[in-house]
C-alpha cells in the first residue's frame, strides 16, 4: 500500500470538502409577512394560518415561504468555506476539546473573550494545531 494514499497531513481540508462543493441554497432570513408594515410584528418567521392569506396562498410578488427544497445538501450543511464545522470557544480548555477533531471542526473565539486570554487561547491552538477562524480579532499589533 502506497503510504500517501490515504493520509491527510494535520492542518489539510477535511475529506468531504474536496469532493462535495458547498452551496448554501438560501442565506437570506424569511421575514414574517406584514412585518414591514407594522412595528408591532416582528421580523421572526410566523406561519400565516389566515383563510384569505396571500403569503399562504403562495400568490405570486408576496414574500416567499420556507419549503424543504430550500434545504442545503446535508453533508455540507453548518460548513465553513474551509471545510470545517464552527465551535464556539471560550477559554483554553474548550480548545483542548479540539485536539482529536481539528480536521473537522474550526474555533471561534466567543466575542466576549478579552484580548489577554485571546492570545492565550490562538497561542494553545496553534500549538495544538486547531485552526481558529477569527484570529486577528481584538488583537492589536505594537507600532514602532
């Protein structure tokens, strides 16, 4: 058996990435209908369950419905451009949960992190060799 066949080295794209394209079929939230008219009705999705309803009656120009066809392909669903799966992290130890997944999951630093325990954390990961997909944020440089 040829040694190269089959393995990845530690920092490469996951397996699924470079076969399967991603497509996300829809980013755009559904709105809930009449939300632009009123302030009162907020944005979230509600299913009408109105009888003379235009939006349920799918009537064309009205604001479209979610449906399982806007669904994406299920082995790419929740993935990064990259490849990997988002893992929210907030210390240290979150990252070491990494270790043993870091061909398929991703950190993202939670946006409440200080920089101080930041450069702890992008400093153990990349030790670690997990890949972090907001590194530079909250990070400054020193300008001599």
């Amino acid at each position: 058996m040829n040694p190269t066949s089959d393995r990845r080295k530690a920092g490469s794209l996951p397996k699924m990435a470079s076969t399967i394209p991603i497509v996300k079929k829809r980013t755009k939230t559904f709105k809930r209908h009449q939300s632009d008219r009123y302030h009162s009705v907020k944005e979230s999705w509600r299913k009408p369950k109105g009888i003379d309803n235009r939006v349920r009656r799918r009537f064309s120009g009205q604001t479209p419905m979610p449906k399982i066809g806007y669904g994406s392909n299920k082995k790419t669903r929740h993935l990064i451009p990259s490849g990997h799966k988002e893992v929210l992290v907030n210390n240290v130890r979150d990252l070491e949960l990494l270790l043993m997944h870091s061909g398929k999951y991703a950190a993202v630093v939670a946006h409440g992190v200080s920089s101080k325990k930041r450069i702890e954390i992008v400093a153990r990961a990349k030790i670690l060799g997990v890949k972090i997909t907001n590194v530079a944020a909250k990070l400054r440089t020193e300008e001599a």
